[in-house]
C-alpha cells in the first residue's frame, strides 16, 4: 500500500548523504538568510535527489516567493513529522514500535537553526499541539482489541515528555450500544473548547460477530475531556469514518462555533460518498447532510478548515487509475451556505504523495504543499479563499513530501 510505503520511508534514512548538507546550522534558503529579520518559516520535506530519501528541515524567510533549493542546505533531522509550536520545531520519528526519537530546533542568534533538546519516546502516530502552544499530545495507536494506545504530554518549554497515559481503545458504539469485539484507531485528535474530540476508524478485534463493512460505512467521534478521559462516542450512519491515517484530522470548527466533519469516503458501502456532518452540542445534528461527491462528481482526498465556513478541499477520481493519471484539484467548499467550487490557477498535474496536505495558515494567507507532475520539484501554493483562486510561492527543488511548515521567532 502507498501509506505503508511512505510509513517505511519515514522510519528508514539511509547513511548515505548529500555532501552539502549539513547537521549543524545551516541556511535554509537559496541565497544568504536575513539577519535582519528574527522571523523565519521552517519546512519539513524529504530530498528528492539522493539514492534514498533524508528527512530535512528548511528556513525560509517568506513563503508567497522566492526558492529553495536541496543542494547545499537543509538540517537533516531523525523525524519524519514535524510541528512548530512556542518557536520551536519538534520532529518525531516513526521508528515501527519501538523506541522513537523526538528533536527540537530553535533559531539561534544567526538566524540558524541550532538543535537544543531532544528525547526519547515511543513511535507517535497522532498528533494534538494545543493552542495554548504550551504542549502537544503525541499518541501512539493501540493496534489490537487488548493494547491500549499510549498519549504523551510532551512540554515544549521544557523539551521533555510531562506524562503518558493508556487509553483503552475499546471506544465503538452503534445505536448507543457498545460493540465488544471492535475497537477504534483515532486517526487524529482535535481541541474543541474544554474537549477532545477524536475521529474513528472502526477495527475488528478478532473475535465474535464480525461486520460485514466492519463498521467503515458508520461516522464515529470519540469525546474525551482535556485529560483524555473518555466521556461517550457519537455515532451516525448517514457517511463513513471521519479521517485518515497519517493524513487529514477531518474536522473543523467554523465561525459560527459548530464542528463540520468530512469523510473520504474511502469504502465500498451503499453511502460512500465523501459528505460533511455537522457536529453540535456533541452530538451529530440530525438535520445537517452534505453530500459534496454528489456535487463535485469526485470524492474528498484531504481537506482543511480555512477561514470563516470555508474548507479547501484536495479532490480526487473516485477510480484509483484515473486518479493516480488525473493527479488531484482543488476546491473550496462553504459548508454553512453548501456551496462548492473548483480553485483556478492550477495549470499542471499535482500528485499525490500520499502522506499528506499540511495546510499552513499565517497573516492571512495560507499556504498549501503540492507536488508537481517530477517527484523532485513542489511548490507552495498560495490559497485565497475568497476569490477561489490558487498560484504558485516559494519553488523547493530537490524537495518532496512535504510533511509540516511553520514559523520560528528568535
């Protein structure tokens, strides 16, 4: 499978190197940086041109123009994810269930990155940074009926991991009853006021009555308080599962204060369509159903919350040749008003990478990370939602997978 494949490369870097690149500080950019600025962008992104692909991270001093090239720059790093938070990036390797490696980097008086911590923790799938940017919940996901899933409460201040707790996954409910022999993978994890809320993908435990679709054809959220301790999970059949695995959380909270959820999809049942729930007073709202497949004649790939009701979605053929010969669009769909439209400015094929879409929100623009027709050249893309327009920024060169970007200050 494409995701195994791209899990392998995240958690495998060969010894082999590019010569120019560097672990000590390093500039990020194709030209000098800026020591006049103490603001820079870091990018996480994959080396297109060695005999196996290196995870690095790259500085930036804007992201609407401009190139960055592989060759002769970069931080090579352990992790294959990364996420800013309180100027700091922290990247986490997928090390297959075994002890992982987490490093932090910091901007340093030269405008460089220098690494300043680092700690040991085991292979993280799902990721939660708060929006208080004090801490970041780094779950690794039970992958049996028996084994729990694991959170850890990693300080950004401190560089170190405050606490773990085991969560029993045991989390499917159906009619308001639970289901003893499924458990649910959280594909990821959302902060919603004083609750987290966790999209489900439904997994049969091996024993008694399996369900025919495995209850993939069910939407499920399990809701917990701020601890992680779990309080009950809603269910609707009206649509899939919420998410996918190391790829799109699936959720968003829109102006208005309600949470819209969107399925993929991505299963062969009776009402597969890719379609947007409402989430209200943490139950589904029984009169809200969208069915965007229905509308755009092409299912949901991934998808962001933007800006005010608006969600830039990465649309792909439901058939998997004409997707992969097609490549993916973009569009942006208003879910108060269930008004969808196609993105302009999208001249060439993009790819799919697989692994993701990281939409990057910051002065009022955002930024999101396409791979062009050759593996070895993406751009940021800049989204203007209001106009439903899209065009290129900063060119990496030599760079894939892009896999997070943020903003450091000195």
């Amino acid at each position: 499978m494409r995701i195994n494949r791209l899990l392998i490369q995240l958690a495998t870097f060969s010894l082999l190197g590019l010569g120019a690149c560097s672990k000590d500080n390093v500039n990020g950019g194709g030209t000098p940086p800026d020591d006049s600025s103490s603001k820079k962008y870091v990018i996480a992104g994959m080396s297109a041109t060695a005999e196996e692909s290196k995870q690095y991270l790259f500085l930036a001093d804007r992201l609407d123009e401009g190139e960055i090239t592989v060759k002769g720059n970069g931080y090579e790093t352990a992790g294959g994810t990364m996420y800013a938070l309180n100027n700091k990036a922290v990247t986490f390797k997928y090390n297959r269930g075994d002890p992982g490696n987490a490093e932090v980097f910091q901007l340093g008086t030269d405008n460089l990155l220098k690494k300043t911590g680092a700690f040991n923790i085991k292979s993280v799938n799902v990721f939660l940074p708060f929006k208080a940017q004090d801490h970041l919940i780094a779950y690794n996901i039970g992958r049996s009926l028996t084994t729990p899933g694991t959170a850890y409460w990693v300080n950004i201040a401190d560089n170190r991991v405050d606490k773990t707790l085991e969560v029993d996954q045991k989390l499917i409910y159906v009619d308001g009853k639970h289901v003893d022999n499924y458990f649910g993978w959280p594909y990821a994890m959302f902060e919603f006021g004083d609750k987290i809320y966790a999209p489900l993908s439904p997994a049969y435990g091996g024993t008694g009555v399996q369900d025919k679709a495995d209850y993939k054809d069910h939407a499920f959220v399990a809701i917990f308080d701020k601890n992680l301790k779990f309080e009950k999970t809603i269910e609707d059949k009206r649509m899939p599962f919420i998410g996918q695995y190391y790829n799109t959380i699936g959720l968003g909270q829109v102006s208005t204060g309600d949470i819209y959820a969107f399925s993929n999809g991505d299963v062969e049942s009776s009402n597969n369509h890719s379609a947007f729930l409402k989430i209200k007073n943490d139950a589904f709202d029984k009169d809200y159903y969208w069915d965007v497949e229905a509308v755009a004649n092409m299912r949901i790939r991934a998808g962001f919350f933007i800006k005010d009701n608006k969600f830039v979605l990465v649309m792909v053929p439901r058939d998997a040749k004409q997707a992969e010969a097609s490549g993916v669009k973009l569009a942006i769909a208003d879910v108060v008003k269930k008004e969808f439209k196609w993105i302009s400015g999208v001249d060439t094929k993009i790819t799919d990478p697989g692994y993701g879409f990281p939409l990057f929100t910051t002065d009022g623009k955002s930024y999101l990370p396409m791979q062009e027709g050759q593996s070895s050249i993406s751009y940021l893309y800049v989204i203007d939602a209001d106009n439903y327009t899209a065009k290129r920024g900063l060119k990496l060169t030599g760079i894939k997978d892009i896999t997070g970007v943020g903003m450091l200050k000195k």
